[in-house]
C-alpha cells in the first residue's frame, strides 16, 4: 500500500506505477482470455471498474449484484465501450443464506470453470440492522456472505485450478478500517449488540473478518496443496456510493484523499488482478 503522501500526489513507487495509475495501465498486454472470474458487487464503484477492465482484457465476467437492474446497466456500460466483451449478470444477495446458496446452485449449473472470486461488494457505516437472517448487517454482508460464497465455490475453483493448471485467486475486498474495531476484535458472542453498536467499529470488525478470512483460508489451501492463492486487499480512498452512510465531513476529508474508481493504485490492482 502507498502511503498518504504518494496516494495523495500520485507519486509513483518502486514498481513505476501510482496512485494515478489506472486499471488498464497496470493490465496493459494482459490476455485474461483463459479466465472466468466472479465479482461480487460488481455493477458499481471498484467491482464495476474491475469487471470492466477485466472483460477488456478478455476475462469471461460474472458479475453478482443484488439488483439486476443495476448490474444490466453495468453490462450495458461495459458492452458500449467493448463490443466484445464476455460480460453475464447473476443475482446474488449476500446477507442472505438462501440467496447465496442459490446463487452457486445458478452457478453451478452453468458448468462453467472458475479461476477467480473476488469478494467486492460490501456496505459501510450503515445504521443497526439485521439481515433477513437475522445477522447484523455489516458483518452478514461484508463477512457472511463471502465466508459461505467462498465455501461453496471452493470445490469448482480447485476442479477449475487442477484441470487447467492455473493458479486460481481469492480476493477479499478489505479496508484500513479494520484496525478500527471493537475492543474485543469481533464480537464473536455479541455480534447482534444494538446497545453497544457503532457504525464505524462494527465496519471495522467486518473488514477485520475479511482479512482473518484470507490469512487462515490461505494458510488451510498452502497446507493441501491446491493451487489456490487467497489475499485481502485495502483498494485505496475512492469515492463510491459506499460512502453514502458517511458524514458530510468524512466524505469531504475523502474526497481530498481519493482518486476515482479508475485510478487505484499499482499495489492493489496487482493484487486485484493476480498479476
Ligand atoms: N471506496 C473506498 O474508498 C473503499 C476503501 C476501502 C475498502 N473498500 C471496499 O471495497 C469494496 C467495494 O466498495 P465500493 O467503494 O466500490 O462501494 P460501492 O460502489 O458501494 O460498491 C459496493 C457494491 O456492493 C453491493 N452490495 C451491497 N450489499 C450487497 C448485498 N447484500 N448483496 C450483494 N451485493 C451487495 C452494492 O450493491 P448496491 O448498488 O445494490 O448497493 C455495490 O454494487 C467494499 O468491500 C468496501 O468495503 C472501499
């Protein structure tokens, strides 16, 4: 990760890239043909900018949104600047049990490989609420969701990453945030606290869970031997519709730090990008 002063600047790191750096810079002469690759959350802000520049590196895209209607607009937007584009739209709605193991049986029966699952979507600082499961929200969706999502994919990625020889990736969209949380780390007991709640900390905790996620998933795939890598990533300060819970002072600061979808820094597209 690039400090303030290079996100800030654009100066460029070690690597010759910077936070001014764009997607398809950093993917230039990539041929991604030979993927198919999942993205949640994926008809807006960092997960749209990603399909696309995936599907223009000509990776098969499945893009899961909760709202078809968004993610057919998010198609439509890829599809008028590349023509060719390998773009589907599947509905996945991640606080919720039902619809997460609808969506790999939708998957699933497509018969499709898969090399990459980049768990994206996410929602932050939003008020108490619990998922129709009766989860907290923020940790329903942003961790949840994309524990079971993962679990359930595991079985066709390691098929896909034996049959083809290519290394799959699990990518789990984290922040900086989650060294703010609880005193506790993740409330473990108390996840449904509304007393104690807050919004940032329990975001926080949610983004913790995303990198715990990562560190013991990847630790259990070097242990079998399966030709999968698992990595979280904090993608840089972007001023998406993520923020709309935010503070009018937060999304000032924000808007002083961040760069646009399209201008995330080198360190984290690679990572993003397998690259
Ligand atoms: N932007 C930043 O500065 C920043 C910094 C650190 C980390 N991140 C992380 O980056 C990821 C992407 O954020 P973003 O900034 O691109 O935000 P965004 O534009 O709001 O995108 C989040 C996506 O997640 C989807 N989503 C939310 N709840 C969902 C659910 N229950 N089921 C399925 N999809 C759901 C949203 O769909 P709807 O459109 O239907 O709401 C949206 O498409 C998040 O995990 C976020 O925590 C972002």
């Amino acid at each position: 990760m690039v400090g303030i002063f290079s996100l800030v600047t654009g100066m460029v790191g070690p690597s010759g890239f910077g936070s001014s750096t764009t997607a398809e810079q950093v993917t230039e002469g990539i041929d991604a043909s030979n993927l198919t690759i999942i993205i949640t959350g994926g008809a807006s802000g960092i997960g749209l900018e990603t399909a696309r520049v995936l599907a223009l590196r000509k990776a098969h895209v499945i893009i899961a949104a909760r709202n078809m209607e968004s993610a057919k607009e998010a198609k439509q937007l890829i599809l008028e600047d590349n023509e060719s584009a390998r773009v589907d739209t599947m509905k996945l709605d991640l606080c919720s049990i039902k619809s997460v193991r609808s969506f790999v049986e939708n998957f699933l029966a497509l018969n499709l490989p898969l090399n990459i699952l980049i768990n994206n979507a996410g929602v932050m600082f939003c008020p108490f609420q619990l998922s129709q499961d009766g989860i907290e929200m923020q940790f329903a969706t942003n961790h949840l969701g994309h524990f079971l999502l993962t679990n359930l994919l595991l079985d066709k990625m390691k098929q896909t990453a034996k049959s083809t020889g290519i290394e799959g990736r699990i990518i789990n969209l984290s922040s900086i945030a989650h060294t703010y949380t609880y005193e506790e780390g993740i409330r473990l007991d108390n996840i449904n606290d509304q007393i104690g709640y807050s919004d940032k900390k329990a975001y926080g905790q949610s983004k913790l869970a995303n990198i715990l996620h990562s560190n013991e998933l990847s630790r259990r795939l070097k242990e079998e031997g399966v030709n999968i890598t698992a990595n979280s990533v904090h993608p840089g300060v972007i001023m998406t519709p993520l923020m709309r819970h935010s503070s009018l002072l937060m999304r000032s600061c924000n808007n002083m730090l961040c760069c646009s979808a399209s201008k995330l820094e080198r360190g984290n597209w690679e990572v993003l990008f397998g690259l």
